[in-house]
C-alpha cells in the first residue's frame, strides 16, 4: 500500500513527495525531469515501496553542505580509561594477558555515503536531461517531416484540381465537336487586326468552341469579348485574354437569348466586359 513522504527542502520546509512508479517513471522520463529540476522532489516508487528519490541540483547542493559540516557538529567524547578493565572484566578475560585489540576496520562515513548518492544522482539527472534534449531534436525532426509531408499533399490537391479543371474543359470541347448539330464558323480578321484569325465551332446544346491567333496585345483596362450574331442584337459569349503570342482558346456557353445565332464576332472592350459591343471588331464569320 502506498504511503506519504515528506521532506525538508534546503529553506527548511517540509514539502510532501510526489509518489510515482517505476514504469511511469520510464514513460514520463522528461516530465519527471522538469518537476525535480523546478524543486518539487520525486519518490520512484516499485510494488508501492520507495526506492529513490529524484532532487534538483540546488538541493543536492545544499544537503551536501549540510553533509559536510555533520562530522563537526558534535565534539568527540574519548570513553574512561577504566571503562575497557570492566568490560574485560565483565566477560571473564585476563587483563595481564589479553591480547591487543584487533583494529577494527573504520566504517565508511556518513558523508562519503552522501555524496555516492548524490554523485548517483547527479549522474541520473545528467542522464535525464541528455535524454530530454535527445527527445526534443526528435520532436522536431518529426514536426519538419510532418511539414513536408503537408507540403507535399498540398502541392497534390494543387495538381489534382489543375487536372480536373483540364479534363472538364477537355470533356466540354469535345462534346461540342461530336455534337450531331455542330457547326463551323471561320473567323476572319477585321480593320484593327487583318492578320488575325480564328475559328468557332457552335452547338446550340452543348456551347462554343472558339479559337484566335495573331490577336493584338489588349490595352490597359481592356479585355476582349465574344458575341453570337443574331437576327436581332449581338449576345454576349464571354471575355477571354490571349497569351504573350496572341493565341487564345475558350469554351462558352450558348444562352437563351442566342438560341438561333447567325455568326460569331470578337471585340475589345473594358475590363468586366458591356452588354452590347462598344468597341471595334477585331475577328468576324457567318455560320456556313
């Protein structure tokens, strides 16, 4: 059965020892550790009995000062001369011919015991707190291969939607250029670019394939726009922004509004895009 331990610290209190067994001493090494070192001592306890004891380095100093000085606390006392005849006496041996004393083999002093436990100790704690640093450089090698490893799947999911984003657009240009009611319209470059040129290909049930070359380099603020040429006013497709070389590929939908279109035409207008062209037209064609 366990049982309380009390014990007087360096500045003379009795403080009561934390009790804890020998394999969770193992376990919590490191936490054991800071609770001596932060002058809360620690009884390692085994089948509830215990066994040691774990201390600070401040009150190993100072129970080894107190250590030091116990040998000259107390004055020698020499026995009475008389007192070995009595006790030779008493157990019936010759005082004429008894024969000297063997010596007897000092014992080992309090103080030499002290200070191999605490040398013990020291080297215990020294262990502990090697063991300590060793666990946190291993935290931390695990919490950078943890990072890297989100990095990683970072940069995966990043992949994955580009791919995904690429196969829908791939899925859409080619259920317009299989659609039964595909149709053709040669773009054309207008006044503002003769050498562009470009071509659509139009489903009215599943939308527009459009592509450009040799656009121009679009303005400050503006952005082009495609529209379906109806028999009533132009309908707008979408925007769209060529690359460095003035190519461009977008896919559109075909909204209510075009549901019977008659052409395609391109033009630039402010960023955001109007709702009716404003701007010169730079690619045109009729449906064939």
């Amino acid at each position: 059965m366990s049982r309380s331990l009390r014990f007087r610290n360096a500045q003379g209190d009795l403080v009561d020892l934390a009790l804890v067994p020998a394999t969770r001493f193992k376990n919590d090494l490191s936490a054991m550790f800071e609770q001596a070192a932060l002058g809360k001592p620690v009884a390692i306890t085994k089948h509830d009995t215990p066994k040691a004891v774990l201390i600070s380095y401040e009150e190993f100093r100072a129970l080894a000062a107190v250590v030091n000085i116990l040998p000259y606390a107390v004055p020698q006392i020499d026995p009475p001369p008389a007192l070995r005849g009595r006790v030779l006496a008493a157990v019936g041996a010759d005082a004429g011919h008894a024969r000297a004393a063997a010596p007897i083999a000092p014992r080992r002093s309090f103080a030499t015991v002290a200070w191999l436990s605490a040398a013990a100790l020291l080297v215990m704690a020294l262990g502990l707190g090697a063991y300590s640093v060793s666990l946190r450089q291993r935290i931390g090698g695990l919490e950078a291969l943890l990072r890297e490893a989100m990095s990683r799947l970072d940069r995966t999911e990043q992949q994955l939607a580009s791919a995904t984003r690429d196969a829908d657009r791939a899925q859409v240009r080619l259920a317009v250029l299989t659609a039964p009611d595909m149709k053709q319209v040669d773009l054309a470059g207008q006044t503002p670019a003769p050498r562009a040129a470009g071509r659509a290909f139009l489903s009215r049930s599943n939308g527009l394939l459009f592509a450009a070359s040799q656009l121009p380099p679009l303005p400050a603020g503006r952005t082009y726009q495609v529209w379906f040429l109806t028999p009533g006013a132009p309908v707008s497709a979408g925007l769209f922004a060529p690359d460095q070389n003035g190519r461009a590929t977008a896919a559109f939908d075909v909204p209510a509004s075009a549901a019977s279109p008659t052409g395609v035409a391109v033009s630039i207008e402010p960023s955001g895009g109007v709702a009716a062209p404003t701007g010169a037209i730079y690619l045109a064609g009729l449906l064939h």
